[in-house]
C-alpha cells in the first residue's frame, strides 16, 4: 500500500506543476510596475509637480469671485431732500446778513420734498469681480520653473521605473539560475543512486568491497542535502521575486528561462550614450533650468505688474444713485520700489541654487560615465569566466562519462567515480553561476546607458 501511495503521488506531480501558474519576465516586469507601492509614490509626486503647474499658471487665467453680505443694523436712516421750489412773497425782507445785494420779501420755498433711504435695518448685498494679469513677467518665468520642476518629477520617476524593473529582472534571472542548479543537483542524484546500484551489483559479484557500497550511500545522502538545499535557494529566490512583484505570500509559481539580455551590437561611445538617455542626468538638467527661472522671476520682480478688474454690485439700498446695480471697470498698475532688501535675497538664493544644481549635474554625469566603464570591464570578465566554466563544464561531463564507463567494467574505483561525479556537479553548477553573472552584468550595462526598460 506505501508504494502504491508513493507512485500515485509521483504520478500527480507533473499534474500539480503544470497546474502552477507560469510567470515569464515581461510578466512579471509589468506586474511589478502596476503593484510596487515605491513607483506609485513616486507617480504621486510627479501628479503633484504637475499640479503645482496648474496651480502657478492660474495666476495668468481671469480670476472671478463671487460674494453676498447680510446686515442687520440698529436702525433705519432715511434722507430726504427737495426736488423742486417756488419763490413766494412773504411779506417780510428775508434776512440777508452777510449777503451780496438788497434783502427782499421773497423767498424760495420747497414745493416737493422726496425721501430716500440709504441704511435699512435688514440690508443685503452681492458683488461680482473679475480679474485678470495682463503683464506680470515675475510670474511668466514662475511658470517657467514650475514646468522644470514638473520635468524634473516626470524623469525621477521613470528612473524609479527602471530601477524596479531592474530589480525583478535581477531577481527572475536569479530564480532561473536557480532552477537550473536544482536540475544539475537532480542529475547528480539520479547519477550517484545509478552508482549506488552499480557498486551493490559488483559486491554481489565479487568485484568491489563493502566500502565501495557504502561511499556510494555517502555521495548519494550528500547529493540528496545538495538537492533539499537547491530546491530552497529556488524558493528564496521566488520569494525575493514575489516580494518585489508585492505578492510576499504567494511564491507557488513556474519560472520560464529568460532569453540573454539583448546587448547593443557596438559597445564603443556607451558614455556617450548614458549621458544623453539617463533618467536621472534629464532630471539634473530639468533641475538647472528649473533654478535659472526661478532667477528670472526674481528679477522680473524689479518691473511693475499690470492688471484689469470688472466689479459688478447689488444692494437692496438704492443709495444717491437711486440704482440696486452698479459696475465699475479699470487697470491696476502694481511697482514695488523698495521691498526691505528681499528681491535682493532671492537673486542670491537663486544663484546659487543655479550653481548647486549644475554641480549636482555634473557629479551624476560623472559617476554615470563611471558605471558604464565598470559595467563594461565586469561584462568582459564575466563573459570570460563563463566561457571558461562552460568549457572546464564539458571536460567534467566527458571525464565522468569516460569514469563511468570504466567503473561499471570494473576497472575504476569507487573513489575516481566519485571525484568525476562531484567535479561535474561543481563544473555545472559553476558554469550556471557565471551565466548568471554574465546576464546581470549585461543588464547592469543596459541599465548604466538607460537603455534597459527604456519607454
């Protein structure tokens, strides 16, 4: 009955693996786009800098305000005034003290008197502004920077995006390397079981000692722990993965191998290159053109600003106007003279924020033409060393082989076949590893010109 469990379980394995979901690198590259809470910061802070361009360039736009008032006042005034008179005689002279000319019996005398009311107890009001900029340079050149700023957010991000891309693909090439080393271990313990078997075979024919048998048990314990201890690297590696895709509690996925990062055919004038395509060196630029505006707007404050207004008003008071509606229209021309010193601060200021962003700019050039020169020496190497550990690869597959041969003729011992087994299993596992470093080296290349992941 345990057999007949062990096969049935056996058999559904393939079942179970083909039922794992299959993740390929341009999956997982975009997955890791749409779930990374890093690159959806960073996509938050580029929608702020273009909010912030929004928001300066609404100073250049017609402003329009809108306000009603209440009032209740203690008491109700009322004016009242004559519209129209009549001379009469009145008898008398009339008292002229003081005045040019003879006093008379007439007199003017009001024939219609009209009230009007200038403060109600409820009294109620709204008004309706509009302004608009029609020369403000200061704020021309606000724009300018605001802009730059925006720039520079826009090329941060994608640096952002391409460094995670670059993780996970750091990671994926990692987990296949891996897989390719559990497969190596599963060969080198389908070999030593095969030695095992053939060691027991010559015991019971007389050909080899007891020890031959049980150093074959010994290599296939170990080439079991070397298997139980790949099939872990294999799920370190996915976890690290699956971290960075932001599913940490699920790593029960099918690695595909991914094809050898595709390298410019001409390696000459990379430098060059990165210097023109590097997300982080636009962002330097965006930045000093962002601190010259912001200069420019400090010396544009020396000029006036000049400006239309329209005001429309309604109260429920007529006033002298006897009208409830009344506009007004005009320009407002605004020169500060003197500010304290201020406009002077902020020029110095903004030099030398010109002067720390073009010094910014040139390091981030100069370390980016570094990365490439090193990133260039490690890809020659590792292409070396990875040649030479596929070679060194095929003279231990041919020795074993040729061992193997003689073991189970009986002319070789035990412990040659042991030694050609373990230095193939070394030769494989280390011609996986150096692949693996010449891919990351590649990638690391790619991502030193800003090449790699590129839009």
């Amino acid at each position: 009955m345990p057999c007949r469990l062990l096969v049935a379980v056996l058999a559904a394995l393939p079942l179970l693996a083909s039922a794992q979901e299959t993740l390929t690198i341009d999956a997982a590259l975009a997955e890791a786009e749409r779930a990374s809470p890093d690159l959806a910061a960073a996509r938050a802070r580029l929608e702020q800098a273009r909010a912030g361009v929004a928001h300066v360039r609404a100073g250049y736009l017609p402003q329009i305000t809108a306000g009603a008032t209440y009032t209740r006042n203690s008491d109700q005034a009322k004016l009242q005034l004559p519209v129209s008179f009549a001379v009469r005689d009145v008898g008398v002279p009339t008292s002229g003290a003081g005045l040019p000319g003879s006093p008379t019996n007439l007199a003017i005398v009001p024939t219609q008197v009209m009230g009007e009311t200038i403060q109600k107890t409820d009294q109620l009001g709204a008004q309706l502004e509009l302004t608009q900029a029609i020369l403000a340079p200061s704020l021309w050149y606000s724009i300018d920077a605001a802009s730059a700023n925006a720039r520079a957010s826009a090329e941060t991000t994608e640096a952002a995006r391409q460094e995670l891309r670059f993780g996970v693909a750091q990671a994926y090439y990692a987990a296949s390397a891996a897989e390719k080393a559990v497969a190596i271990q599963e060969r080198q313990l389908a070999v030593t079981q095969a030695h095992e078997k053939d060691a027991r075979v010559q015991l019971e024919a007389g050909q080899q000692p007891q020890i031959t048998v049980l150093r074959a048990q010994i290599d296939r314990n170990r080439a079991e722990q070397d298997l139980v201890r790949a099939r872990n690297g294999v799920r370190v590696a996915k976890s690290a993965l699956a971290a960075l895709l932001g599913r940490p509690d699920s790593v029960e996925f099918a690695i595909v191998t991914p094809p050898a990062p595709p390298l410019p055919a001409e390696l000459a004038g990379l430098e060059d290159e990165a210097l023109r395509r590097r997300p982080e060196l636009k962002a330097a630029a965006a930045g000093v053109d962002a601190a010259s505006a912001i200069r420019r707007a400090a010396n544009a404050r020396y000029l006036p600003t000049l400006g239309a207004f329209g005001v429309g008003r309604w109260a429920n008071v007529a006033g002298f106007t006897g009208k409830e509606e009344s506009w007004a229209a005009g320009l407002s021309l605004t020169w500060s003279l003197y500010d304290g010193g201020a406009r002077e601060a902020d020029r110095r200021d903004a030099g030398a924020r010109i002067a720390e962003a073009e010094a910014t700019r040139a390091s981030i050039a100069n370390r980016t033409r570094d990365e490439v020169r090193r990133a260039r020496l490690d890809l020659d190497s590792a292409r070396a060393n990875h040649a030479t550990a596929e070679e060194q690869a095929a003279l231990a597959r041919e020795n074993q082989r040729l061992v193997e041969i003689s073991f189970r003729a009986g002319q070789g011992t035990s412990l040659e076949a042991t030694d050609a087994n373990e230095a193939l299993a070394t030769a494989e596992v280390s011609a996986v590893r150096e692949g693996l470093a010449a891919d990351l080296a590649a990638l690391r290349l790619l991502r030193a010109v800003g090449v790699y992941a590129e839009r």
